[in-house]
C-alpha cells in the first residue's frame, strides 16, 4: 500500500489507493470498470452497467431515512494519461506511482488521476460505511468523459433515479459550483505532398519543454503558454528570413489539456546556418523575457541533425504555419453576467503527423453562451479553411444553467456555512461538465458540483491538497445526512 493509505479520512485514501492502481485511460476503462463491479459484489451493493460501461450502485437508506429523497454521487472512471517526456510510463499497464509532497499528494512524472479519482472514492466509500446516516443514495460512475462525455451522452435507461445529483467532479474546495461551459471540437486537415529535403540545408530540431499546461477550460485564464504556438512563432520567423523548410511537428496531446511540450524538425540554407543560430538566440531571449512572469520553467532547445529525407510541399507549410500563428487561443471574452467567468475560450491542443501525408490539428472551444460557442468555432474554422485545411466538428456538448433557487442548493451553502464558519463561494466554471447532459435526460433535476482542492489537473504536475480531503469528505457526508429534512 502507498503512504497515501495513512491520511484521514482512511476510508477515502485506502480507496483513492486501490483506484490509483487500476489503469484508466479514456476510452480503455475495462480493468476500472471491472474494479468497480467486483467492489460492488463484494461489499453487497446491487449494480448495474449500461451498454457503454456506465456502472450505477445503490444503497438502501438507514432505518429511519426511508422516505427521504433519493441521492445521486456521480463522478467519471476515466483520467487523462500525460507524463513528462522523459519518464517511462504505460497508462494502459502500470499504476500510478503515487507520494506526498509536503501538502499535496503528487504521482511520480504523470497526472496523478484525481480528476475524478478522489470523487469515485468518496462515493465509494459513502456506499461502503456502515455508519452514515442518509436516504436512499446511488453512485453513478460515467466512463469516457475527458475525451467525449459518452458515458453522459449514452447514460442508459433507469441508470438513476434520485431527485438530486452531486457531482464530484470540481477542484476547489469551499467554492460550490452551479454552473459551467458548452464545447465543442474542432478538427483541421492538412493533406500535403512529401518533397526531397534539399542537399544544401542544415537541419534543426527545436524542443518546447517544461511549461505547465493545465486544464484547457479552468486554467485557460492563468496565462498559460502554448507550446504549440510557441513553436509556431519560430517557425514563421524562420520562414520570413531564412527561407526555412519544415520536416516534422508534434505537440500537445489531449483536446482538453493546454499543451506543455512541442518539437518541430526543419532546415534553413547551410549558408546561412550560423546566421541563423544566432537569431534563435536572440529568439529564446526575448521569449524568456516574455514568459518570465508566467512561466519560469520555460525551456526551448535547439539542435543540429542529420539530413532529413522529405519536406512537406511550400504551399502547405505555408498554410500551416501560417494558421496555427493567427488562430485565436486563449480566453476571448470574459462574462458580463458573472464578473470573473470566463466566458468564452479556446485551446489550440494538439499538431500531430497523422500518416498518408495528413496533418491533423486539434482545438477545442468553450462558452457559457451557446451562441458564443458557435462564434468561437466560427472564428476557428475560418482561419484554417483559409489555410486550405479540411474542417470538421464534434458533436459538442451542451452547458449548464445555474439554478441559483434550487433547493440543493441552498441545503449545500447552510451545511458549509454551519460546518465551518464560513459562506462557500457559488460559482459557475468555466470546465466542461457532465451535468449538461444529464440535465438534458431528467429536466426535474437539480444538481451541485463540489469536491476538494485540485492544482495542475490534466498535467503531470496534477496535485491534491491533503487537508481539504476531510473537509470535502464532511461536507458530503453531513449534507447527505442533512437532505430531505
């Protein structure tokens, strides 16, 4: 067992421990959600799987609870898988290698799966102690929702039942959130034709590293760099003065995750090797200049390789690079009706060389307003048609409208406020949700997201602060305790 299985509450880290173990990649979750069946079977649980592997539970209400409502704990199996590039890891097969690092709880060069692991082990262990006190409760436990919220979408017929759903999928303890962003993708082309990588090149490899990434949705405010734009910027610069001709590019990885490393491969004229070695010098200067204050970490390498065998066509260079440097990314509009939202967003995630000569690169975009959203990917699309790349969406997902009058609601605040001593901020979040769409199968339902503090999600640098584990654990507990009185 890990040291982790030493915190209190015990019932939460032992569980939390036993999760870590179990490989969970998004769209891979067999081996969790056969964790979660035989958890059920043995602790007596009665359970069900829909057919896209969503796994519901039910516990009986304790004696003298029998008439209050049903409660729903819903949380996601699946985690995002990044790790540092020089760490050997195999989502689909290793545990998660997890230590304490003075407050936080941190994996060793991964994400740490907290997000949702901690939320499946808090219902876990609400369905498993036999000394809480509460009405009927279900814990709902969704696959795939880091890389398109199937689980939420395809959630089968009579998989819940409650009148209300806390989801425990939020990252910042004392904040109860009521509310979040709309997305959707956007995927773009580049088909291009391979030519000879000129004889009289030098060839160069250059490396974005190290930057901190996070979350594309509640991090997208932080000012984080892009590695991929980051990389691009070289790019356009080199082609403007060096005649530069472009073999390779890889960046980010996952829709949802501000990309954190990126490299490109490419040559300049050999004549002009040395000029231009001192020009990414000057480069790099005025970019450490430029990200001291937000990224103190930041590296970007540079060098020298063998001769590479094939260029991608000028035309699509061009388009490309041109494209990834002018396609909005960041926050684009902040909330007028929730000063502080972010409103609207977009993440320019991933560039990937995808075989038969295609260029595939991913962005995702966000808003609290539907019609927002539609605008945002609007933005996007046109920039990379004018690129000439091939264009295609997600299916998207909706948002979810804060219900500031619901009666979840206000029992939520109370048991904070009298737990302790302190009025909960009520926010909306910027993140994607699975409550949208659940929203959109039971319409009567009402719903409150909170869950302990969460930092550097969706990167390795993914972290969970132990002390706020007890207070997240109280809250759910006492609240559960509380309802239908």
């Amino acid at each position: 067992m890990s040291e982790i299985t030493k915190l209190e509450p015990h019932a939460v880290w032992s569980i939390f421990d036993e999760i870590t173990k179990v490989p969970r990649p998004s769209k891979k979750e067999g081996k969790i959600i056969d964790y979660l069946v035989r958890f059920a079977e043995e602790h007596g649980l009665e359970w069900r799987k829909d057919a896209v592997g969503n796994v519901s539970m039910r516990k009986p209400a304790t004696p003298g609870s029998e008439n209050k409502p049903t409660v729903v704990l819903q949380a996601h199996v699946d985690m995002v898988c990044e790790k540092n590039s020089d760490v050997e890891f195999d989502f689909e097969n290793d545990p998660i290698r997890t230590h304490i690092d003075g407050e936080w709880v941190k994996a060793e060069g991964t994400t740490l799966g907290a997000d949702c692991g901690i939320g499946m082990a808090a219902a876990l262990a609400v369905m498993t102690d036999p000394d809480l006190k509460h009405g009927p409760v279900e814990a709902l436990f969704t696959v795939d929702e880091e890389t398109g919220l199937t689980g939420a979408f395809e959630l089968g017929d009579g998989m819940m039942t409650g009148k209300y759903l806390i989801n425990l999928d939020s990252e910042d303890e004392g904040e109860i959130f009521i509310g979040c962003a709309g997305g959707i993708d956007t995927v773009a082309t580049f088909r291009y034709t391979p030519e000879p990588a000129p004889a009289d090149y030098t060839y160069y490899r250059v490396d974005v590293s190290d930057l901190q990434g996070g979350h594309s949705g509640d991090d997208i405010d932080k000012g984080r760099v892009n590695s991929n734009k980051t990389v691009a910027r070289l790019l356009w610069y080199g082609m403007q003065s060096f005649d530069l001709r472009l073999g390779y590019f890889d960046g980010g990885n996952l829709r949802n995750a501000i990309p954190r490393e990126a490299y490109a491969v490419f040559g300049v004229p050999a004549h002009l090797s040395s000029e231009f070695v001192k020009a990414f010098g000057r480069f790099k200067a005025e970019l450490d200049a430029e990200f001291r204050h937000r990224e103190p970490n930041f590296a970007m390498t540079l060098n020298e390789m063998p001769q590479i065998d094939t260029v991608i066509d000028a035309a699509t260079q061009q388009g490309l690079v041109y494209a990834l440097t002018g396609v909005p990314n960041g926050v684009v509009a902040m909330s007028f009706a929730v000063p502080g939202l972010v409103e609207t967003s977009t993440n320019l995630a991933s560039v990937k060389f995808t075989g038969d000569n295609c260029i595939t690169v991913t962005s995702s975009q966000r808003s609290s307003l539907e019609s927002a959203k539609i605008y945002v990917m609007q933005m996007v699309e046109s920039v990379f048609t004018l690129a000439g790349a091939d264009v295609a969406h997600s299916d998207g997902y909706p948002g979810w409208t804060p219900d500031p009058d619901s009666v979840l609601l206000k029992q939520t605040v109370e048991t904070y406020r009298e737990l302790f001593g302190t009025e909960p901020k009520v926010r909306a979040i910027h993140a994607g949700l699975e409550c949208g769409l659940f929203l959109d199968k039971y319409p009567g339902l009402e719903m409150v997201s909170f869950g302990p503090t969460l930092r550097g999600v969706h990167s390795p640098d993914e972290r969970l602060e132990i002390a706020t584990v007890p207070k997240f654990w109280l809250l759910l507990t006492e609240l559960l305790r509380r309802i239908g009185e």
